[in-house]
C-alpha cells in the first residue's frame, strides 16, 4: 500500500499491530449476502463490509459499513461459515 | 374479540417501505406514512426518489489495508459498487460527489477517480472542508468541479512508506506512482503538468513537508478545479448537465 495523506503515518497507523485494538471479523450470511462482521454485544453485529453481486444492495443504507445489525431481528440468516 | 395491537413484527420488506416504489409514491405516499406510524410508531419521511445521487467521501480513503478503528474512513469497496449501482440504474441521471478528505490509500483512490471519470452519467464534484493527497484526483475526476470557498487541497510529493527493496528501485517506483497521479490530475482539470509539480515540490509552506495548501479561490485560479461554490451552484450545474445529456440522448433517438 501507498499511503498519501497529510496525516503522518504514525498516526494513522497507531495501533496497527496490537491484536486487542483489531476487531474480530466473521463472515456471515444475512439475507442473502455475505457480509465480514464484528459481534458487539449480545446478537448484534456491525458491518464490516458488504459482499454482494447485487449493485443495488450498496445502495441500502440499512447494510452501509458500520451500521449495527440486531440478528434477532433478521430474516434469512444463515448463520456463521 | 381481539383487539389487542400486535407487536410490530419484523417485515422483509421493511426497507423498501422507506423508499416507496413509484407507483406507491405517487397513488399511496399517505398509506405509506401510516403504515410507518402504525408499526414504528413514528412518521419517516417518505423520501421522494431522486434522480441524482449523492456520494459522500469523508476521513481517510480505505484500501488494501484496514486502518485502525481510530480512522474515519470511507472503503473503496463500498464505493465503487455504488457507483456501478448509480451507472446501471434507469432513475439515476446524475451522480454528486461530496468530499472531505485527507487522503489514503493511493490505488483505491485512483481506482474511484476512474470510476467517476468513466462513468457515463453527469458527475459534480464539491470540495468541502478539504480535499487533500489523494482527494485532489477524486475532484478533479468529474465532469465539473466545485470548491467552498473556505476548502483547502494540499498538493504533496507522495512519500516513501511499506516495503523498501532498494534505493534506486524504490525511487523509481515512488516517481511512477507520482506520475499516474500527476497524469490524472492533469487530464482531467484545466492546470498544466509544470504548474502542479512547482505547487507539489514547493518548500516552506508545510511543516511537515514540501508543498503547497490551495485555498479555494486559489485552486481554481491554478485550474485544478473548474469553480468556485458550494452546495446550491454544485446543484445547478449538476441538473443543467443532466439536462444537457438528457437532449443528447434524445437527439440520438431520433438519429
């Protein structure tokens, strides 16, 4: 990667390399799109990132990254891979 | 009887209910807003569609690489699918792209200045705050570009970080990757090749490094960016684009 940025590296990158400030990814199915998650507290997820074949599910603000998901709430859920 | 209200159940459809379909905006946006109060318990605006769509790049320009949580950041892979979104679908006429941003990651950068520039939809681009390092080739990648008066671009060297081979390979590299930039940038505003490399390498104007901060009126004094204004002027120009290309397709219809 090339970083161009006015902010310095370092503070950018602080952090980067301590395991407890990284979040815990998981890839899940919901509603028919994978999606890479972190869990925050009980069944709630947050978004990651989106993968879906489907332009306009990008489109939905419900599935933007850093959106929080209440898994309980969810249809089509197809559980963790 | 049982009149008791039934707790509001989880409806698949729920988030086309925010953006009705045409048919339901036109005959049914009361329903609509009735159904909200009865199931939510509140009204949601019935957001009317639109035919332009507003992109917003803000913080850091995420790439490859996930930057710690401390970052705000705006991720290539959510952008670039909203642009396709924006190019296959029949409502959208014209896409206007909000930035604010310090710059990142130099290939996702240039990746979504590409998309924007090849998209073949009326685009506007509208500085706000700042559009530095890498934001300069996502703002001047539109068909038309605007800048708040307040704004500032800084216009920097791109400098040596990640994996250093050797000396002269990694000098070579650094010089190439400047020159897509440089490249870009220069094909698509009005400011020439030599004007940006004396802003770019100009010393004594930043504390941490060499180069220049454009101000506004400044920037479009250089040619960078195509006008001066905020959100109303970006608006206008946006709708007279459309309104350009609306009578171009028209003409090739009859043609």
């Amino acid at each position: 990667m090339i970083y161009w940025s006015i902010y310095p590296l370092e503070v950018v990158l602080e952090g980067y390399d301590d395991p407890r400030r990284q979040p815990q990814l998981v890839e899940m199915q919901i509603e028919g799109m994978t999606m890479v998650v972190e869990h925050v507290g009980r069944a709630q997820v947050r978004i990651h990132r989106l993968v879906s074949p489907r332009p306009s599910d990008y489109l939905n603000p419900r599935f933007a990254p850093g959106e929080i998901l209440c898994l309980s709430s969810l249809n089509g859920l197809d559980g963790l891979i | 009887m049982n009149n008791q209200a039934q707790p509001p159940q989880y409806d698949p459809n729920y988030p086309e209910r925010i953006f009705p379909t045409p048919d339901e905006q036109g005959t049914s946006a009361g329903t609509a807003i009735a159904e909200n109060i009865e199931r939510l318990g509140q009204t949601n605006p019935v957001a009317d569609e639109s035919n332009i769509y507003c992109l917003t790049i803000v913080g850091q320009v995420e790439g490859h690489i996930m930057l710690p949580p401390q970052n705000k950041t705006t991720k290539y892979e959510h952008i670039i699918p909203q642009l396709v979104a924006a190019e296959q679908s029949d409502k959208i006429e014209g896409v206007l792209i909000i930035l604010n941003t310090v710059g990142g990651d130099v290939e996702a950068g240039l990746a979504i200045s590409e998309m924007i520039a090849s998209l073949s939809k009326p685009t506007v681009t509208l500085v706000l705050g700042g559009g530095h390092s890498i934001g300069v080739p996502i703002a001047v990648a539109s068909d038309f570009s605007f800048i708040a008066e307040s704004a500032t671009m800084t216009i920097h060297p791109i400098r040596l970080n990640g994996l250093v081979i050797g000396v002269p390979q990694s000098f070579e590299y650094l010089e190439k990757m400047q020159e897509r930039v440089t490249r870009f940038i220069t094909l698509h505003s009005r400011i020439t090749e030599q004007t940006l490399k004396d802003l770019m390498l100009k010393t004594g104007e930043l504390a941490r490094d060499i180069g220049t901060t454009v101000v506004g009126r400044d920037a479009v004094q250089y040619g960078l960016i195509d006008e001066l204004g905020g959100l109303g002027p970006a608006m206008a120009k946006l709708r007279e684009l459309m309104e350009q290309s609306r009578v171009q397709r028209g003409r090739m219809m009859v043609q």
